[in-house]
C-alpha cells in the first residue's frame, strides 16, 4: 500500500534571518569582549611592572620614533596601541632628556613619567680635573658635547667675580663636585652651576683674605692650590707641598713643577722627557720663574685650604719614593738626590 512521504518542515526565512543576526552579532560581540579586554591588557596590563630602563628622548624626535624606542626596549608591547593612546589623550610632545621608566608598565604611569620631564644624571667631578676632562665629561651627557662646554666658558656667557681682567680660562673656577643636571640644560647653564659652587667654596674658605693669609691674590692661592691637587700625593702632605711653593718662590727660584708641563702638553704624558721640560710654554716652570699664568687644575677644599695654611717649614724639595706615593721633603737639593738615589724612587721635584 502506497504511504505518503513526510513532508519536511521549513524554517520560515524570516526565522533563519533573525538567527543568522544573532549568530553574527555573538560572534561580533565576543570578538569585541576580546578585543576590548585585550586592549585594556595593552594599556594596564595584568603582570606586575618589570625592570626599570632608561632611554633618551632627542630635540626634535618624533612620537613614532619615541613609542618605537620603547617597544624595543620592553615597555609597551604594542607602540602603534600606544600611539592611538597618545592621540586620544592629548599627549603629543616631550622634553629631550633621558627618562626612566619600567617594562609593562600602564599607558597612564608612562605618560605621566614622560610629562614629568627627564630625569636628572649624576655628573661627579674629581678634585684636579681640568677644563678638558671635565667637559668631556659633560659632553657624555645626551644634548651636551664637550666642544659645547669648553665654547660656553669662552662665550662670555660665563661670569665670575674670581676671573682676573684680561682672562681668557675659567681653569681653576669650576668646582669639583657632583651635579644633578639633565640634557635641557644648556652648557653655560652648567658651567655657571660649577663656577657658582666654587664662589660659596672660595668664601667658605676664607679665599677672599688670602692677601693677609699668605700675601698673595686670591686668584694666585688658587694657582697655588691647583698645583697643590696635582701634586700633593697623600693628604697630610698638601701643607707641605704649598710651602715649598712658598720657599721656592720667596727664594727666587724657579718652580720646576712637572705638573706644569704636563699641563702645559695638555696632559698627554705619563713621564717627561728631557725634551718635554723644554717645552716653549709659559706655564712651564722649569723655563720661567714665578706661578704659571692660570691655575693647572680645578682644586678641592683641602687644597685651597692648605694653600691658605701651609705647613710651616724650610723645604724647598720633595720627591715621591715609592710606587704608594710617599713623599719626602728636603731643604737641599744633596737631600733630595739621596732620597731619590734608591731603586724605588719614581720622581723628584725641582
């Protein structure tokens, strides 16, 4: 017997549509739950902050270049997400100067590093250090060069109330210390930062009453003590050595202070030759009487201080007797011979 197939039941259309929109607009919103989340992972992320990295923002540098220098160096996952955050918060320029911030760290917490301005970098200068390495020492700043340093001092820009009339260095007036500085600053901004610490040292000191002290300028004790730092091997022997400064001079006798020639060869020379101390230059003193036009150095406290106050006594000779920098002082050039005369002994003043 013939039976009748089943007829099968149609999904009316307008059904399969509305399912088909639903369908879509799940997937849509969870495409857009995931996109959201993952968004909100890109500017607060999850983990916990990672190492701190320091990078430099150049004058003139754009957005790109900056979002990408810290994608490389871990900070953002995502520097294209980070420019779109930029945009969006209103925040576009920033300060050249080196920053600090932390790997993983959150979109705001970064901006708010960048909006700070940059961090300041520890500049420390050694007692005895000239004008050229203390400004190639600034020159390793980011913004600064040494070149830039050294024109600063010699702009005019520069002012201080110790520089003779007619003077054309600054050596000797710069005071070694450590400064906090960043890449903003101009040279001259921290040439003067340098000369203004050395004004309230030299007052500090008693600088200004050098004539009565000592019976020279103030400028002239300053020579002194640079030659003090360059010379005095150990600090009980700072005294001492100004004194013979003292002696030489009331003597009329010539300095002989290799350091002056070192100075004199810009400092290039581990050991003088025969040659080197005929070197034509008026700061050498084993050619010309009297203290070298300028200070050698940029001394510390305690050699202007022993300048100031040197340790009474007749030396007029001292030498240095061993590789730990002894030095021994003598009143007759006999002495100093016989201090010098053993196998240890590395070098003799005058």
């Amino acid at each position: 017997m013939y039976q009748a197939r089943k007829r099968r039941r149609r999904v009316p259309v307008l059904v399969r549509l509305v399912a088909w929109v639903v369908a879509v607009f799940v997937v849509l919103g969870l495409a857009a739950f995931s996109g959201v989340r993952w968004l909100n992972e890109q500017v607060s992320p999850s983990v916990k902050p990672g190492k701190a990295v320091s990078f430099v923002v150049k004058k003139g540098e754009s957005t790109q270049a900056i979002t990408d220098a810290l994608g490389k160096l871990g900070v953002v996952p995502h520097p294209l997400v980070f420019r779109l955050y930029l945009k969006l918060h209103g925040s576009h320029a920033f300060d050249p100067g080196i920053y600090q911030v932390y790997q993983n760290e959150s979109f705001p917490k970064i901006i708010d590093a960048l909006s700070v301005g940059p961090t300041e970098y520890r500049l420390t200068i050694p007692e005895g250090y000239t004008i050229a390495q203390i400004a190639n020492k600034v020159g390793a700043i980011p913004g600064h060069s040494s070149a830039g340093f050294v024109q600063a001092l010699e702009s005019g820009q520069v002012t201080s109330p110790y520089l003779p009339p007619g003077s054309s260095t600054f050596e000797g007036l710069l005071f070694p210390d450590t400064y906090f500085v960043t890449s903003i600053e101009s040279d001259a901004q921290i040439a003067q930062m340098m000369v203004d610490r050395f004004n309230e040292i030299a007052k500090s000191t008693g600088l200004d009453q050098a004539q009565s002290q000592v019976g020279m300028s103030p400028y002239q004790v300053l020579t002194v003590a640079s030659m003090v730092e360059r010379e005095a091997s150990h600090p009980q022997d700072r005294g001492k050595v100004a004194q013979v400064i003292y002696n030489r001079l009331a003597k009329g006798m010539k300095l002989q202070f290799d350091s002056t020639v070192e100075y004199a060869l810009g400092n290039q020379v581990s050991v003088l030759t025969d040659s080197d101390l005929q070197t034509n230059s008026p700061y050498n003193t084993y050619l010309h009487y009297g203290l070298p036009p300028s200070p050698i150095s940029n001394p510390g406290v305690a050699a202007i201080q022993a300048a100031l106050h040197p340790t009474p006594g007749p030396w007029l000779y001292f030498a240095v007797v061993d590789a730990q920098g002894t030095e021994t002082f003598e009143t007759t050039l006999a002495q100093q011979h016989q201090d010098c005369s053993g196998a240890a002994a590395v070098y003799c003043a005058g």
